[in-house]
C-alpha cells in the first residue's frame, strides 16, 4: 500500500461549522502549509470550505449529512449516550488508523477534543500530536468522569497544546512550556466593515449557536427589562445561529418565551448564516451572554475588529479580549437587570458606542489571520520545514480510504 506524505494532517470529527471548523478554515486560507490534509467524518460545511482552497486536500469516513452530536463528553441521557458515543468512538478509531497508514506527515493537528481522545489511544509512530484546544477541560463543561480521562489521555500521548486563550490554557493537560496560548484568528473581512452612523432605531445582534450556556435566554430576559422596566424601545434585535448539535428543544423554548411576552415586533431570529459579516455590518451593538466561562470568545474579537459597540460576559475568554469600560463593556449576563442597563447606556450614548467601536477595532488587531497563522506555523515545526510534498491522493472508504475533494492552484474543483 502505497503511503502518501504532507506537511501536517489534520483531524476533525465533525464536518459542522462550528466556531473551531471556522477557525480551522481560516487558518487553512493563510496557507499554514503547502500541503495539508484534514480527515473528517463525512462531507459538509467544512469539506465544502476546504475544498476551494489549493494545496488542500480532504478525506470523509462516510457521505451525507454530518453528525449533529457535540464534542462535549458530558453525562446527559446517560446509558444512550454513553452506547453511542462508545461505538462511534470504536468507528472512529478504526478509521483514523487507516488514514494514518496512508498518510505521512511529520506533524498531526487535531482541532477538536474527541478527534484527540481517539489519536491518544494509536500508535503515532514517532510523529508530533498537537491538540487544538477550543474548550475547558473541567468538569463543569465535561463531566467529572470525562475530564479526568480526556486529561490523562492528552497528557500522555500529546506533545503540544495550543490553548486558544489564557482561561483555557490553565485547564491545559500539559505543563506551561508544552502548551502555547494563541487566540482564534479574526478573517480580513471583518475589519473592512464600515463604522455604522446613527439610525432612527439601533440594532443588537447575538451571534453564536443556539445552547443553554450559550445564553440566548438570557439575552431575551434583559431585553425584556430593557423594553419594561428601563422603558427603552429605541431599537432591534436579532439572534443570529441555530441548533447545531441537536438542541431543536432549546430552540424552541426561545421562540415560545419571545412569542409569550409579545417580543415578535423586536426580536427576529434567524437561524444560522454564513457570512456574519453582513449580519455585522448593519448592527449597532454586539451582545455577548455566555453563562459559563467562554474559552475564548470568538464572535466578541469578530465585533470588536468590525468596530462595533460589545457587551460581553464578564468571565472567561471575554477578560482577555476586552478592556472594560475602554474597548467594550463587561456584564453579568445572569444578571438581566445588569445586562439591560449595560444595553440602555451604550445605545443611549452615541459618542460611547463610536468610542467603544473605534477602540475595540484598534485593539483587535491582534487577531489578524496573518500573525495567528505565523504563530500556529512555528508550534506547528513548519517554519523549520521548506520541502514540499505532493498532495494526497483520493481515499475510499469500502478500499481503507476515503471520499476526498481537492482544487486545483486555479481554484477549481476537483472531487476524484
């Protein structure tokens, strides 16, 4: 059997784009490597990101639809849960074993936590494995079982760990001289968003997958109190982001509280949307209200390099992102009386949303795709390495390989 070679593979258990697969795609735009191959569980937004850029080619265990499962571990639906993630986690070992065989490359990349658990368990013979972590590893997002384990895992068997903010990396499994923290890189694009003039009616917007901790609930109980109790009705709002990973239920509950307190004339939402940055670039105000500490916070770096006003939770990633008072403001999003006079002072006050605008988009530059790909490039060894390698060819999955898509260095489309 014939093995074919690459500067880093990638591994990616699920083809939904969530925030990792868009940070994963970005990364992969500012060419972190002449040649790269990403394994994924089967085809969908992710392979059809990846499949336009040159120089990158994909794998896929199965077709159709990806899976809608999270990448948390947690202890929900127990005995169910714990029957089918055993078995997928049987399936996925096997397959990644495979793809392994064929493909050689100096460095593996795993941008997702169970992508991880299950490299942890093969042999890697001899090549780096460097996790990707996007999530705490504690047992509040976890499960206590869970933690432990994904701990003891990537402890044994990873050689590096880039932590996407200082939160996160202190729920790092490796010590502080083998974990680096980069943060997710923020597109181009965003920073080419206009500074938004005053309109008659200001627009809030809430972007993110639709979670409990997410805290789209929360979001809609200050606004409440913003319309009620403060009296302000000067504006707008928008939920932008579905259920991903099956959370049709939370969805719903979303709808029936907006339905039941009459909030239908103000608050839209819209499901998921690709392409934020139209969704951005007609808002006043960005709204962040995760319930548990975000690792990172990448919709909070997307609005502050956009130049929008942000209020974002007081905990977690958000800490590291936003000077308070300065480049954004901080609140309890618990707290809905909190949030709601956060939200009635920043749309209230023009001069401090253009102040919180142009200082947030100043200070996220530090986000900027080219210096984050230069910092995951040097983790990565591939600043060290200047041969090339040809790219993969196609896998099957019937024949140990997979159903792969590539494109041409002119951009065009070619699914062998």
């Amino acid at each position: 059997m014939e093995t074919k070679s690459v500067d880093v593979l990638i591994f990616n258990h699920t083809s939904i784009m969530s925030g990792g697969e868009i940070a994963l795609v970005d990364l992969l735009r500012a060419n972190i490597a002449e040649h790269v191959h990403v394994h994924t569980d089967r085809a969908g937004g992710l392979t059809d990101a990846i499949g336009r850029l040159p120089g990158v080619t994909w794998s896929s265990t199965r077709t159709g639809t990806s899976s809608t499962e999270s990448d948390s571990l947690g202890t929900a639906n127990a005995l169910r849960a714990i029957v089918l993630r055993f078995t997928t986690l049987i399936q996925m070992r096997r397959d990644y074993s495979r793809v392994l065989a064929q493909i050689s490359s100096p460095t593996i990349y795993s941008n997702t936590l169970r992508s991880t658990l299950v490299l942890t368990t093969l042999g890697l013979g001899g090549r780096r494995l460097v996790f990707h972590q996007r999530d705490q590893l504690t047992p509040e997002y976890l499960g206590r079982w869970s933690a432990f384990v994904s701990r003891a895992l990537i402890r044994a068997k990873a050689s590096h760990v880039i932590a996407n903010s200082s939160s996160t990396a202190t729920t790092s499994p490796l010590p502080p001289a083998r974990t680096s923290v980069i943060p997710s890189a923020v597109a181009d694009s965003f920073y080419k968003i206009p500074i938004l003039e005053q309109d008659a009616t200001l627009r809030i917007v809430m972007l993110g997958r639709l979670s409990p901790w997410k805290g789209q609930l929360e979001f809609l109980r200050s606004l409440l109190v913003l319309r009620d109790e403060i009296g302000n009705t000067n504006w707008e709002a928008e939920i932008v982001g579905g259920a991903l990973f099956g959370e049709s239920e939370y969805e719903d509950k979303l709808k029936c509280f907006i339905e039941k307190h009459d909030l239908g004339s103000k608050v839209r939402m819209l499901g998921h949307v690709n392409g934020v940055e139209q969704i951005l670039a007609r808002c006043h105000v960005l709204v962040h209200a995760s319930t548990l500490p975000e690792p990172f916070g990448q919709v909070v770096a997307q609005g502050l390099a956009s130049g929008r006003a942000v209020i974002a939770a007081n905990s977690g990633g958000p800490l590291e992102i936003i000077r308070h008072e300065d480049t954004g403001i901080l609140a309890d999003p618990t707290n809905a009386f909190e949030l709601a006079n956060a939200l009635d002072r920043v749309l209230k006050d023009e001069g401090l949303r253009r102040h919180l605008g142009e200082a947030g988009r100043e200070s996220a530059g530090r986000y900027r795709i080219n210096r984050i790909s230069h910092e995951v490039r040097s983790v990565l060894n591939l600043d060290r390495r200047s041969k090339s390698h040809p790219p993969t060819s196609a896998l099957s999955e019937e024949s140990g390989t997979a159903s792969t898509g590539t494109r041409d260095r002119n951009g065009q489309a070619n699914h062998d």
